[in-house]
C-alpha cells in the first residue's frame, strides 16, 4: 500500500470528499491592468495574458510590475491563492491556473479570477491540469471565438478535496516529477546541442574538391 493510500485510510476511510469550488474557496474577478501599465519596478503583477506563456504551476516571483498608484486599485492577489484565466481563444487554456506562493501580496487584473482558500494551493492548481477538471469546466465555458467562464459558474465545478495530509503527499510526488522532467528536458537540450554540434563537424570539411564528373 502506498503512502497515499495509507493517508487515506487514516483521514479518509470512507473516501475523498468532492465540494463545489464555492464551498471551499470565495472567488474575486480582476479588472483593469493592461500590459501599458507594467513598470520596472514596483509591485509584483501577473496579467492574465502570461498565465498561458509565461507560467507554470506555480510561482514565488513575478516577471511584470506596476506603480503602487495603480496596484491600489487592482485585485489584490494574497499569498496561496490561485489566478485563474476566465478567457482564451481555446477551451485548454481557459481556467489555467497559477498558484501565488510569495511572501506579499501582488495584483492582477481583467480575465482573471483570484481563488482564495485554505486548501493546499499547489494541489488545487494540480488539479486545473487534469482531466477530469478539463471534463468538467467544458460544462460552463461559453463562446466560439472567444471562450470564457464566469466566475460563478467556475464556483459550481466540483472538485476532490482530500484532508490536507493527503493534499501536501499528492504534491509532494508530483513535484518530484516535474523536477525530474526539468532535469531530462536539460538533458535533452544539451543533447540536441552536441548533436548538432558533432553534425556540423563531421559534415564541414576544410579541403573540398569540386568534380564536375
């Protein structure tokens, strides 16, 4: 029996618990914040439109800023909620979620929803990857061309919620792997590089003779 399954037996023995996303969490949606706005320095944002490209699961740092003026007026991002996107040209990135783990509060804007909870944040925003979320949210997501949730109805998706005992194992094996795949997609890389590299040399020679025949 695994760790997981022992977990489960010790704080779940009749089985994992599923609850609307509502139940456990409030939902704010964002507005204003346009990528005009980002600054040098200032405080730390994340615009919906860098969720699909520029993030992964998670993050403790942001790569956009904004002057403190401004961020007073956005949706504040607290550490450990989640920030969701609520609009995409495609069904797969709509509701692709970020967990915020750094230490302050940051801000994000329109097209976002924040997810604010007590739940272990890697371990929801795990979850938006699945299949069995992906299944469930193409219930409420609406439009051709532009393809969006509601915030209300992204509440209404119900999700597993394990003890939190059960919720820190999950990421922990999870994470395990998603720095097993950096370190082979490094590998990889470097591998391609001497691939081309070797190419190159074998393939190039110093003295060529031309024959016409």
């Amino acid at each position: 029996m695994s760790k997981i399954d022992d977990l489960i037996a010790e704080y779940c023995p009749d089985g994992v618990e599923r609850k609307p996303l509502g139940a456990i969490a409030k939902l704010y949606r964002g507005n204003g914040l346009q990528k005009k706005d980002f600054t040098d320095k200032g405080i730390g944002c994340i615009h919906y439109g860098q969720i699909y490209t520029r993030y992964d699961t998670f993050t403790s740092q942001t790569i956009s800023f904004v002057d403190k003026k401004l961020a007073d007026k956005l949706l504040k991002v607290h550490p450990n909620d989640l920030i969701v996107t609520a609009t995409s040209e495609n069904l797969e990135d709509v509701c692709k979620a970020v967990a915020w783990l750094g230490g302050s509060d940051i801000v994000t804007g329109g097209h976002s929803i924040v997810v604010r909870h007590h739940q272990n944040a890697k371990y929801l925003s795990y979850y938006f990857q699945t299949l069995d979320f992906f299944q469930r949210k193409r219930a409420y997501v609406h439009g051709t061309k532009v393809m969006e949730i509601k915030k209300d109805d992204l509440a209404k998706i119900v999700v597993p919620v394990p003890p939190l005992p059960v919720q820190e194992e999950i990421v922990r094996i999870l994470d395990s792997f998603s720095s097993l795949e950096a370190e082979l997609e490094a590998e990889l890389e470097a591998r391609r590089k001497q691939y081309a590299y070797y190419r190159n040399e074998l393939l190039t020679f110093d003295r060529e003779r031309e024959s016409n025949g």
